[in-house]
C-alpha cells in the first residue's frame, strides 16, 4: 500500500461510529436509571426507618405511663385498639388535679392517642387546614396485659403499634399478635409492627 493510501486509511478511522455513540448513551441510561433507582430504594427504606423510630418512642412511651400507674393497668387495655381517634376523654386534667387510677389511665390514654394521631406536628394542606404530618398509616394500637399468678396488677404488659409500610416485604404480625382487625392478604405484606413488652409491679400486690 502507497504511504498515500495509508494515510488515507488513518484518516478514515479517526473519531467515534454512530454505533459507537449509540452503545455509550444506552450504557449512560442504564447506570442513570440505576442511580436514580437506587436514591428511590434509600428513600424507601429511611422513611421505614423514620416510621419504625416513632413507633418504638410512641411504644416506650405508653408504656411509662403504665409503669407510672399500674393501679389503672384494667383501664389502659379496654380500648383496644386505639387509633389516634378512639381514646376515652375525662373532664379532669391530671397533670394538675389529683386524679383516680382509673381517670388517670384514661387521662393517659386520651393524652398518647393525640401522639398516635400526629396531631402534634402539623402542615397546612393544599385547602388551608391543619393536616397531621407525623402520623402512620393505618396506625392502631393495643395494649395487653397478662397477670401474675395470684396478683392483679403485677405482670407483663405488651404494647402493640401496628402500621403499614411503604413497601411490600412480609408480614409482621405473622404468628403473633394482631392489633386490631385483620388485614386481608394482599395487605399483609405491607403491615409493620413494634412490640414492646415490659413488667409491671403494684407495691399493693405484695401485702
């Protein structure tokens, strides 16, 4: 081949095919949607962090209360489940009035189910109103209290959140305690739940 040809040749093969430009933007898409796919799946799964945190704060913090009065432990379960609306109300503030055992798990009661409902942290929706922003979907909580041999206010007491998730992986309540109604089976993979359990001592059941 004549230098001429040659370098005619070279001078061909500079630069980048159309299919060459076509393979590196389909490479670039993948490994966008890939980033983009991931950010999607972190999001997920820090909001069920988020959602999995407040349930286990709101858990703990229901069940001081019962530690600060298990006198009214019979009370605390008869409004299962709760759901940020069902609480008893009592006239009496008892954080300021002496109250009964059994006003006080009331007081108690009606007190944590604004905390389930979210109404502490709210945002104006698109009509102007107040709308709860830190409550959990399809929340309920049950409260279940099993006695010690031969006492009354003495035993284990669980408290049971249940929620749903964003994402479907398996069911939580599998086997163990239902808070509430059952979901149905498409539903179940999406239930979340915390159980906190603890034991409780009335000093009256130890004279």
């Amino acid at each position: 081949m004549s230098p001429a040809a040659n370098m005619h040749s070279r001078h061909q093969q500079k630069g980048m095919t159309l299919i060459e430009a076509l393979i590196a933007a389909v490479i670039l898409a993948i490994g966008i949607l890939g980033i983009v796919s991931l950010l999607g799946i972190s999001k997920v799964a820090q909001h069920d962090t988020v959602q999995r945190t407040r349930a286990v704060s709101l858990a703990d913090d229901l069940l001081e209360r019962i530690r600060r009065n298990p006198e009214g432990v019979s009370e605390y379960i008869n409004y299962n489940p709760l759901n940020g609306s069902s609480a008893p109300s009592i006239g009496a503030d008892c954080t300021t009035t002496t109250c009964s055992a059994e006003d006080l798990a009331k007081f108690d009661l009606d007190d944590w189910d604004n905390l389930l409902s979210g109404a502490a942290v709210t945002a104006p929706d698109p009509n102007g109103a107040a709308s709860n922003t830190a409550v959990l979907p399809n929340v309920a909580a049950c409260v279940n209290f099993t006695a010690d041999t031969g006492k009354v206010n003495t035993g284990i007491v669980d408290v049971v959140i249940q929620w749903r998730g964003l994402s479907e992986t398996f069911d939580a309540a599998d086997g163990d305690t239902i808070c509430g109604t059952d979901w149905s089976d498409e539903e179940k993979p999406y239930r979340r739940q915390v159980v906190i359990r603890s034991f409780i001592l009335d000093e009256e059941d130890l004279l």
